[in-house]
C-alpha cells in the first residue's frame, strides 16, 4: 500500500514538471511552421557537408534568392524550405563530387521585419523567434498618439498575394512581414 502511494506521488511530481516545462516554451506559431519555412533574401545559413571544410560555412541568400558554393555554383534556393534545400544540395553533390553527402543546414539570422505607420520609429528590425506584433510595436518605439492599438496590418513575405491582412496585436511576427500601424480615426 505504501508502495503505491509513493508511486502516485512520483507520478504527480512528474506531471508537475512536464507542466511546468511546456509553461517555460509558450507556443508559437512560428515555431510551429519552422519546419515549413520558406528562404528568403537576408537569411543567413549555416550549411555544414560532413569532411568537408571547403563547402562547409556560412551563406546570406542574396536579393535575387540565391547563394553560391564551391564546387556547385550559384544556386537558386528562395521560397525553399530547409529540407528542399538539404536535399537540392545532395542532389547536386552526388555522385560527382561525393558519395552519399551528409548535410546540416541551419538559420543563424532570419531576415528582418519592417514596421511602419503609427509608430514612433518606423524602420527595419532583426527578426527574433517568439516575437509579437506587440513586441515589434515596442522595438519600434512604442505607439504614437494615432495609433490604433488592438490589431496591425501585415503582408507576410512568403504570401505570394503580397496581401495585406488584419492580425491581432498578439499573434506572433514571421521573418520578412511588413507591419502597418493604422491611424485611428478620433
């Protein structure tokens, strides 16, 4: 009898913790979509081929799309998710220049966002992983005295509408959205 309460009680200590933990990882609609994303101009990545030294390094795709490498040239890797890439480059590495390439590709820098509109410091910012459109709003200089301040405007980058969209001033930024504060009207 004692046992089993011993084990409860460790399985209630257990269940605490895994509470605790998803509490310090909110969730993130990016996060969630990382898998997913697209490669755009300004994205640093760092591109590591296993034994190999001279293809393995650090590439910023280019405003056309595109990075270059040794060995296989310009290539043209924007709208491409990290796995497409991974498996572009294994394509074209083997068999002429390796047999069965390993590759590990990461992104050190999205690229930015841009906010504009009522704000006090309309301009281009870093993209940080987690961010709001409240957090963007804040790193901008916070609001004027205009600003509406429930929703913003946005055109993300990978919408190939290039569509302007409401979206509530807590919903997560994504590498590359444009960010319109609108003026309110009294």
């Amino acid at each position: 009898m004692k046992s089993d309460n011993c084990i409860v009680d460790y399985l209630k200590i257990i269940i605490v913790k895994l509470f605790l933990l998803g509490c310090m990882f909110p969730y993130s609609s990016f996060a969630d979509d990382a898998f997913s994303y697209h490669l755009g101009s300004g994205d640093k990545l760092s591109i590591k081929v296993f034994n190999q030294a001279d293809l393995t390094g650090e590439y910023t795709v280019d405003g056309e799309g595109k990075i270059s490498m040794p060995l296989i040239g310009t290539l043209q890797i924007g709208n491409m998710t990290l796995q497409e890439l991974e498996e572009h480059l294994k394509k074209k590495l083997s068999p002429d220049f390796l047999l069965n390439p390993r590759i590990s590709i990461q992104v050190l820098n999205y690229r930015p966002f841009y906010i504009l509109g009522e704000v006090n410091t309309p301009n281009s910012y870093p993209f940080v992983s987690g961010m709001t459109y409240l957090t963007a709003v804040a790193i901008a200089g916070g609001f004027t005295y205009r600003a509406v301040e429930k929703h913003v405007f946005v055109v993300h980058a990978n919408d190939p509408n290039k569509k302007e969209v409401q979206e509530n001033i807590e919903n997560y930024v994504r590498p590359g959205d444009i960010i319109r504060v609108d003026e309110r009207l009294f």
